[in-house]
C-alpha cells in the first residue's frame, strides 16, 4: 500500500455551487496532514466525499488501498468523524461506545473502558451523552473513532470546542497516533494548529486545492514575516525605516507600524531605533509567515 | 486526556471482524429498547389487557360494537379477540408508527447517520439490521398483546367455551388454537405497516412522520372500506388483513382472506422496503440538510398524491364483484340464528338432542335504497322462517348491520326470542344469544 489516501480528480456540487471541484489529494501512510481552509472552503465535503457520505459527480477515492465503491462500502481500517461528533443522547457515554464496538466487530468491545480513560471520560462513562458539552463530545468523537483500530484516521476540526489543555491533548495524541503507524488527516482553518502537527498540508479555496505539500516548502514561499511594533515616536521610526535596505513599513490601522523584514532586518531595525533614542514599547508578531501565506492562497 | 497512560500499538493491532446485519440488530434492539416510547408500549401491551379486564368485570358491561363483545363475561377467550379486533382497527398501526417510524428518521433527528455510516458495516447491512430490528420489535409487541390479553381472559374471567361466529359452541383447546392463529395472521398486515412507517420514516427524515405516517394511512384505508361495495379496492387494502381471522370462527371456516391477506401484506412490505432502500441508497448525507429540499413544497406534493390516491381509490371501491349480497347474508345469519337457538335452549337447561337444529328459511333485503340485495349498511332487514312440526312457520324479522368485511350484527324482537338476558341452570344471569347476536361470512 503506498498511500494511505488517493482521492482523484473529485467534484461534488450542491445545486449550483462546486462544494469539490477537481480534488486530487494524496496521503501517504503513517502521515498526518492538515486540510486547511476558511469555512465553506470544502474541507468537510471532501472529508464527506472519503468516508463515503456523499457521492461525487466525478472522481474516485481510494482508502488503504482500496477502492471505495460509491456509498456501499465498509470503511474497514478508517474511523473519525466530520462536522461535531454526535452520539445518542439518551444513551450513556460507555453504551454509545458498546454499541458502535458491536458494529466494528466484536474484538473492540473490550477497550470501552480503557478508551474513555485516554480521552478522560472514564468518570463521565455512566453519563447520558445528551448532557455532554461540544468538547466532551468531541473526546468521545475519538474514542469512537479509536475504538475500531483504525489504520487511517480523518477527522473534521477535531479541536473545536476543546478547552485550551483539550486541544494541547488533542494535538499530543494524534502525533502519537501519528508516530505509531496511524495515518491522519484533519482538517482546520487554523494555521497555528497545523504548524503545530503536522509535516504536511493541504490548503483549500472554493472547493478547489490551492496548496499541498510539507510546511516546509510552505515556509520557503512564504513572504517576511511581518509584525507590529510601537514605538515612542512612530514619525521618527519611519523615517529611520527608510534608510534602511530590506525593510518595508507601513501604518499599523489599529495603532503604531506593521514593519515586514527578516529576522536580521528586523535585529537592526531595533537596534537603530535604540541608538536614535526612540523606545521601543511594543513588539509583537502580527502575522506569521505561513498564516500570510495561507491568507494569500485562500484569498478570493 | 490521559494519552500517557495508553499505548497506542495496542489499537492498531486488533483484529477487527466484519459484524454484519445481525450485529447491526442488536445494536438497534438496544436502541429501541433505550428509548422511552418503546419502554411505554411495552408496558402498555402488557398491562392494559388486564386493565381492561378488570374495568369490564367490575362495570358489567360489554364493548357490544367489537365482535365477540357481548361475550367477554361469558368466556376468557373473548377478551383476546376484542382486543384483536380493537387493535386491527388502530392499536396496530399505531404500534408500528410507534416501534419504526423513528429508526430511521431518529438518525436525522439526532445527526447521528454519520456516525453510523462511518463505522464498519456497508449502508445495506444498516438497512437490513433497522428493519429486521423494527420488524422483531414489531412482532414481539404484538406476541406480547396477544399473551398478556390471552392471560387477562383467562385470569380475570376464566377458560369457558367461546361461543363462535356461527352460534357454535368453541371447546376451550380450540378456542386457544383459534385465537393463536387469529393473532398470528394480525402478524403479516402489522408487518405491512411498519415498512409503511419505515418508508415514511426515511422518505420525509421525520420522526413525527414516521409515527404519524402509519396511523394516517391506517385511518384512510379505515374509510375506503366504509365506501363503495367492490371487492377489488378493499382486497388491497392493507388494514383489511385484519379481518382476515374471522372466517377462522365459523362453522365452516374459510380462509380465503387469510391467503389474500397474506399476499398483500408482503406486496407493500416488498413495495415499501424497495423504495426505503432506493431512498437510502442514493441519498447524501451531506449534513444541515444541504441538498434536502425543506419547507412547504414536498410536504405539500406528497399530500397532493396522497389525496389524489385515495380519490382515485374511493372512485375504485365499488369497482369489481360485490362484496355483501343477500344470498351469502341469508346463507350465514339462518346457521347462526340456527345453533344458537339451539345453544340458547341449552342454556336454558332443555334437552337439545345432538345434531338437532332449526330449519331456517331467510329473506333479507335493504330498506330504502335503489340496490336492495347487496352493498354494506345498518338498513338490512332479515325476516327468519322457521319451519316447525307440521310445516308451520314462524316468521322472525331481524334489524342487520352488515360491514363490508361480511360481519354483521342481528338484533331481533324481544316479543320473540324473549329479553336480553336469560336465566340458566347453574350459571345465573347470562346474555340471551338471540337477543342481539354477531356473525360473518366470505365477501369473496
């Protein structure tokens, strides 16, 4: 099996829009790749498209080396989720989990218990889910998704609604998961997130691939970063800024300057503003590099 | 969440097996059994019989509109067929609304198809596991009804002999035997129902509908065969499977609606599981409803076609042979009228030599109507001839309600067959079999 995920050449309309137009999308196995885009990009379709949700107009996907035959096909080796998990609500949390082992096969039964204590519901286990909030569900959305061993792992925002040691969690876990042989692929719409776990990325636009390819690649075509700096005397420190070569400034529409440069630039940029006499007050990053260039593919 | 404490090859390496549609039962039985509707139909089946045997021999009195009514003090056995015969006019279709309306539209309600679809088993064993699901519920309620309602007759008023649809006295064996057979051919047009709730159930994505669904069509069909006097229309009538164990009850039992019964219930369980998985077959689920057409213009082309369905039946009804005619009336209500004048001597303590009986010569016609010989109504007339010792005839004259399903109700003169109660030897009080009496025959 050489890739985990093969999707190709897939379009999925709703009425008039192109949800997909023309997705081709590899992932290789033990990989875990971010699906980025803003909402309405067609990231949660696409993830439709692959479990087999929906049906493409045109296009094929094949999972774990298999073919997937339209919308009749076991998902053997895939689990996740898309949009919000959802459960029974008049069901506990470990009968939710009993019955979707039952309908993975019945040697998944036995971890129940051991996987509400990785996500941390093992006290929550005897509750009914319909008392659960978004991010208690969300845990219980991976425990479900684990439950059946899966090899290939596709899950939408799988973050969202997590509290802030949730999300640290999260992204731990699917590194793992990641490191012992389980292919991911996660779709966010937050940049940071992906720089924090993944190798490669996938960026969407209009249903459409703008991007796809390791981060690093990404960081090479990304522009200087740019970052936000007040200073005592914002006249004099444009001025200064013109004298010197690789730096480009501007006003900042909220407050002070928005100063694009590299790191060294940017090293004497401050530097001279010290020597000139004007203070530096603040000086913050205010896009990185990637998130620029995710704004610039995903830009309409 | 405490990662840490897991290792992870431990999930990579199970062995997962396939499960199946029967696994896919299971999970829905516990579902079904989780859920409070269900919870309150089965305790409904299983203690309104009581309830209802204790309200009758406590009040005295006796649900005379349902056959075998006006015996339900006078034999246990009674009880279960009121039942039946209440249950097929409403109780069945509103078990199977109640017990597979919401499989599949509870899916949709709850957002959760996708987390079906996403586990190990292809949407065709999901659909096979929710029906067979529904449908063992289904049946299960209805073994249930049909127990509890046997064991309510039997505790609360006893094993007597049940007297038959043709005047003839039942032996408590038979009586069970029919009354067993009597629900399990309830079994197949309640089958029926229940694939009309799950089409409805996945068609509309609503649960409301899926439970009202079932309990609408039921009422409709209810009043198609109120109209016309055709065979043909009412035949195809789900609901009228449902009457198909009276002809069980006569002395000379037919069991052409049984047959027929049988056939029409697996056509619209067929038609209607068919289209279901076409339905669900090619639907996306594609979440918040993207691509689902909602407001008021499916609701409203579906109930166009419904109406124009049953207008286009209810114009069918009298199409086809008719149904209720004089001669098969005459032919039953004479061997009715017949063993139970016998049965009522009996009772009265007289010595009835067996095989003796009345020669009974009937005339029965409509009053008032342009087509007096046939056709459904509470206008019929019976006039009785009973041929005694020298050729002496006493003519008896009859009020009959006749249904379309060939059962009918006589209510003859008191001055006659005497008040509505007789007293007997060694039983007390009991209800005079001639006094009002119900009997059926074969519209076919």
């Amino acid at each position: 099996m050489s890739t985990a995920v093969e999707a190709l050449g897939l379009v999925k309309c709703f009425g008039a829009i192109r949800a997909v137009d023309g997705v081709d999308l590899t992932v290789r196995p033990a990989e875990i790749r971010g699906l980025l885009g803003p909402n309405g990009a067609g990231k949660t379709t696409l993830l439709r498209l692959l479990f087999g949700l929906i049906r493409p107009e045109r296009g094929s996907v094949s999972l774990l080396g298999r073919q997937q035959d339209g919308t009749d096909g076991r998902l053997d080796g895939v689990a996740g989720f898309v949009e919000d998990a959802r459960f029974y609500p008049y069901l506990s949390a470990r009968h939710n989990l009993e019955l979707l082992a039952r309908l993975d096969g019945l040697g998944a039964r036995g971890r129940v218990g051991e996987l509400l204590e990785l996500v941390g519901l093992a006290k929550d286990g005897g509750r009914k889910v319909g008392t659960f909030s978004t991010g208690m569900r969300q845990r219980l959305g991976l425990a479900a998704a684990l439950l059946r061993a899966p090899r290939l792992l596709l899950l939408d925002e799988p973050t969202a609604g997590l509290d802030p040691e949730g999300t640290r969690e999260m992204r731990r876990l699917l590194r793992e998961l990641a490191a012992s042989g389980v292919t991911v692929l996660f779709s966010s719409h937050d940049m940071a997130e992906v720089e924090h776990v993944c190798e490669t990325v996938t960026i969407m636009r209009a249903g459409q691939i703008v991007w796809d390819g390791p981060l690093t690649a990404l960081r090479a075509e990304a522009p200087v970063p740019e970052h936000r700096i007040v200073t005592s005397d914002d006249v004099r420190a444009a001025e200064l800024a013109r004298t010197l070569p690789g730096l480009r400034l501007e006003a900042d529409p909220e407050r002070g300057l928005r100063v694009s440069a590299d790191a060294e630039r940017l090293d004497a940029f401050v530097i001279a503003l010290g020597r000139a006499g004007v203070a530096v007050r603040e000086l913050e990053l205010a896009e990185s590099p990637l998130e620029t260039m995710f704004f610039r593919l995903t830009s309409q | 969440m405490t990662s840490s404490s897991v290792s992870f090859d431990t999930f990579v390496e199970v062995e997962v097996k396939p499960p199946g549609a029967a696994q896919v039962v299971r999970v829905e039985l516990s579902k079904l059994a989780g859920q409070l509707p269900t919870r309150v139909v089965a305790a409904v089946v299983v203690l309104a019989p009581f309830a209802v045997a204790g309200v009758l021999k406590a009040q005295g009195a006796v649900p005379a509109d349902t056959l075998f009514g006006r015996w339900v003090h006078t034999s246990g056995f009674a009880l279960p067929l009121v039942v039946l015969g209440f249950a097929g006019s409403w109780g069945f279709p509103v078990l199977a609304g109640l017990v597979a309306g919401d499989v599949f539209a509870g899916e949709d309600r709850h957002d959760t198809w996708k987390l079906l679809l996403t586990r190990s088993c292809s949407r065709g064993e999901i659909f096979v596991g929710k029906t067979l699901a529904a449908a063992t519920c289904a049946v299960l309620m209805v073994c249930a009804l049909a127990l509890s309602s046997l064991a309510a007759g039997a505790l609360v008023i006893g094993t007597q002999p049940l007297v038959g649809l043709s005047g003839t006295l039942l032996p408590p064996g038979h009586s069970l035997a029919l009354v067993l057979l009597g629900w399990s051919i309830a079994l197949l047009p309640t089958l029926g129902f229940v694939s009309l709730a799950l089409l409805i159930s996945v068609a509309t994505r609503s649960s409301v509908m899926g439970v009202l669904g079932p309990v609408i069509v039921g009422a409709a069909m209810q009043l198609l065969s109120l109209v016309g006097k055709g065979e043909i229309v009412r035949t195809l009538l789900l609901s009228s499977g449902f009457d198909a164990w009276h002809g069980l009850f006569t002395a000379n039992p037919y069991y052409g609606p049984v047959g027929r019964s049988a056939a029409v219930s697996v056509g619209y369980i067929v038609v209607s599981l068919a289209v279901a998985w076409i339905v669900v077959r090619r639907r996306d689920f594609a979440g918040s409803d993207a691509g689902w057409r909602s407001g008021w213009v499916v609701p409203a082309r579906a109930l166009a076609v419904a109406g124009a369905a049953v207008a286009l039946l209810a114009v069918a009804s009298s199409w086809g042979p008719k149904s209720v005619t004089a001669g098969r009336l005459e032919a039953s209500i004479s061997t009715t009228f017949s063993n139970l004048a016998v049965y009522q001597q009996k009772l009265l303590g007289r010595r009835v030599p067996a095989g003796a009986g009345l020669d009974v010569l009937p005339t029965c016609k409509r009053r008032g109507v342009s087509t007096p010989y046939s056709g459904q109504g509470d206008d019929w007339h019976c006039t009785l001839d009973v041929v005694g010792r020298q050729a002496r005839q006493m003519p008896i004259g009859f009020d009959v309600n006749v249904r379309a399903n060939g059962c009918y109700t006589a209510e003859g003169p008191p001055s006659v067959i005497g008040p509505a109660t007789i007293r007997t030897r060694g039983r007390g009080v009991v209800p005079n079999p001639l006094f009002v009496f119900d009997g059926c025959f074969d519209t076919s």
